[in-house]
C-alpha cells in the first residue's frame, strides 16, 4: 500500500495527463470519482475516531481541489480571478496552477 503523500503525487500527475482532452460532464464525474476515491483511502485510513480521518483527508485537499477548478463554471471562475468567496475553495492551488487547470477542460 502507497503512503498518502506518494498516493496523492500519483493522483496529480494522472490529472495533469488529461490537458485538454476533458469536457464539462466528464470534468464533473472526474470530480465525483475522486471524491469517491479520497473517501475510500481515507476510511482505509480510519484508526480510532475523527482526527485520524481529518489528518488524512487534509493530505488529499490539494487532489480535491484540482477537480473543483477543472469542474467550475465561467462565472465561479471568473470570481476566483478576483478573488471572491469561490477563490478560497481553491487556496491550496498557487494561481498559475489554477489557470493551468482550467484550461484542461475544453469548452
């Protein structure tokens, strides 16, 4: 079994592979599949009670939020440009990356 941290190295560079080869409906199921699948190593990683769990998922948040940027829409972007409520969703995210992301979906 992978350590989280190296788990999570997989997961970004499997997302980066997708540039531009993601539509909006797959950029939203791609979003719930790895929410499914931090839930589950997540629950793998359950010991006793819920800091273990949070310990755990916080090393996924950066995962979670690479999908988040991919799945939004014009608007909820164009908020993050500003720096609006959406941009604190992404906070993990640097703003070069965030961009690079957005463009992984073609519109």
């Amino acid at each position: 079994m992978l350590p989280t941290h190296l788990h999570l190295r997989l997961l970004e560079k499997r997302l980066c592979s997708y540039y531009s080869r993601i539509n909006p409906p797959s950029a939203a199921s791609l979003q719930r599949d790895i929410a499914g699948l931090v839930s589950a190593a997540v629950d793998v990683a359950h010991v006793a009670g819920a800091p273990g769990r949070s310990r755990h998922r916080e090393v996924y948040v950066r995962g979670v939020q690479m999908t988040l940027v991919t799945s939004m829409e014009e608007n909820e972007w164009d908020e993050v440009l500003r720096g609006g409520e959406a941009a604190e969703v992404v906070e993990k995210l640097g703003a070069e990356e965030s961009v690079r992301l957005m463009g992984m979906v073609r519109r």
